[in-house]
C-alpha cells in the first residue's frame, strides 16, 4: 500500500500496519489481504462480492478486522459480508471504509453486512467511515447492517463518520431474541452541502429483551442530516431511542423516532433534542483564552467523544 492507502487505513482502524488475528483488507475492489486464525476463518463468496467469516463457538479475546480502502477514482464497490458467530463467543469486529478521491467522478462504497450471532454470544462491532481528497467527484458511502441476535446474545454497535463523506444512507436493521440485547452508539458530522440519513430498526421479539440506540450528531454549514428510528415491542421488552444534534450556521437536521408497542408489558422511550452550542458554554472556555472557534470545536469533541 502507497502513503494514501496506509493513511485511510489508519482513519478507519487505527492501524499504521497488518493487524495481528484475522483480518481481511479489501483494496480498490479487490482482496489486499488476509489471514485466518484458529478460531476465525474468511472465506470468499463465489456467487457475490464479499466474504463469510466463521468464528467457532466460545471463542473469546479474539478480534477480526475487515477494512475498505477505495483510492481509484470513480470506483462503485459494493460488498456483501456475512458474519456467522457461535455460541458463547466474545469477540471485536472492526469494520469501516475510507475513501480517497481527488477526480472529478463519484467513489462510492456499499457494503451489507449480516451478523448471526448465537446464544449468549458477545460481539462489540465497531465501524468507521472517513473521506478525502479536493476533487469534485463525491464520496458516497451507504453501508447497512442486518443482525440477527439469538438467545441471550449481545450487540455493541459503535458507528462513526465524522470526515470527509458528502452523501451517506446509514441502515441498521436488527430482531432480537428471548433476552437479546443491541446497544447502538452512532457519532456524526457533516459540513459544506454534506447529506446523511441514519435508519434505524428494531425488532424486540423475545422477552426480556432490550434495545438502546443513541446518536450525537453534528450539522454544519449548509449540510443536513434526517435520523430515523423505529422501535417494535413484539413482547415483554425495553427499548429507547435517542437523538441528540447540535445545528449550526445553514444546516438542517430533523429527529423521526418512531415506537410500536404490540404487548402490554413493552416498555418504550424516545428523546429528540436538536439546538445550538449554549453561549454560556462557549464563554466559558473563552475565558480559559480559547477563541470563539477553538471554544466550538472543544465543545463539539467533547459532544462527539
């Protein structure tokens, strides 16, 4: 990998080198890169772009990295990645895209992943987006994810995009079994005429089940943003919903949390705030000897943490 390649792959793993474990490196629409381990195993698909990767059961302290990197102008990649995790497992998934683009024709990343996470299992997924390059061609990135949680299984979801991706359709569809549980932490920015819509829905099936999505986001300049969710209470279940912006200058947001309960013992919450940083706030740092814009941006970090 070139200085460019080497770069987004630290934006979007934090990684300067191969990781240690099984990873698998997708270049320009083309494997880069892969190794299994004794409990994880990536295979190719044959009738579609993409990858299965198989973690045994009750593997644990084990992590899997799967990186996107698209540098090629005008590439349209698009990926189908199926995660199939046993029984009684704890394990990390890094996942992500980053995008260079310094042409004049639209890159573009799609990526569906699946996860089938079995009973009792464990599983903290974390994905980053990242975008550059001063050409007029976009960057476009619309990754979905489907999970499927089985008995007692746990999801923890970190999504974050928080540079450099002019359009982006966010989807996150989940069902949940008896005492399944999904915990989303989703973390945005957008700038300039950026455009990004987050879906979200949950399917709380099972008793006992639970599901917590939060999101912060930030807007600005003239860019907008649309956040959606969709809480379904099948049983006896909690779940909450929350959507926290800051707006800024030209920008645009709008919070559609939606819930249905279908059971009398579904316990259901959702939470839209939407305002500009608190003068008090920014004072304040000012008087630490912060300028007016070096105050938004330590406010906008902490918010964004």
């Amino acid at each position: 990998m070139d200085s460019i390649e080497k770069k987004l792959l630290h934006e979007i793993a934090d990684l300067d080198r191969l990781p240690v474990g099984a990873y698998n490196i997708r270049l320009n629409g083309k494997p880069a890169a892969r190794n299994n381990s004794a409990n994880i195993t990536i295979v190719s698909k044959t009738d579609e772009p993409g990858i299965d990767i198989y973690i045994q059961p009750n593997t644990v302290n084990e992590s899997v990295h799967i990186p996107v990197i698209l540098s090629t102008n005008g590439l349209k990649d698009n990926v189908y990645n199926d995660f199939h995790i046993g029984e009684g497992c704890d394990v990390t998934i890094v996942a992500g895209c980053g995008i260079h683009n310094c042409g004049s024709v639209d890159s573009q990343h799609d990526g569906i992943h699946t996860f089938y996470i079995e009973k009792n299992s464990k599983v903290h997924y974390i994905e980053k987006h990242f975008g550059e390059g001063s050409g007029q061609g976009k960057r476009l990135m619309n990754p979905t994810t489907i999970v499927h949680l089985g008995e007692g299984a746990t999801m923890e979801m970190e999504t974050t995009q928080i540079a450099g991706i002019d359009d982006t359709l966010r989807v996150v569809e989940a069902d949940l079994a008896d005492g399944a549980s999904l915990n989303v932490n989703e973390r945005i920015m957008t700038t300039g005429v950026q455009h990004a819509e987050s879906k979200f829905k949950a399917d709380l099936k099972g008793k006992d089940s639970s599901c917590n999505i939060v999101s912060h986001a930030v807007a600005k300049e003239k860019s907008n943003q649309h956040f959606i969710s969709m809480l379904n209470g099948r049983n006896e279940c909690k779940g909450h919903t929350e959507c926290d912006s800051i707006i800024m200058d030209d920008a645009v947001v709008i919070a559609s949390p939606q819930l249905a309960a279908y059971s009398t013992d579904a316990a259901l919450i959702h939470e839209a705030a939407i305002g500009k940083i608190a003068g008090e706030q920014l004072i304040k740092l000012m008087t630490l000897g912060l300028t007016e814009k070096e105050a938004e941006e330590q406010v906008i970090s902490g918010f964004l943490r």
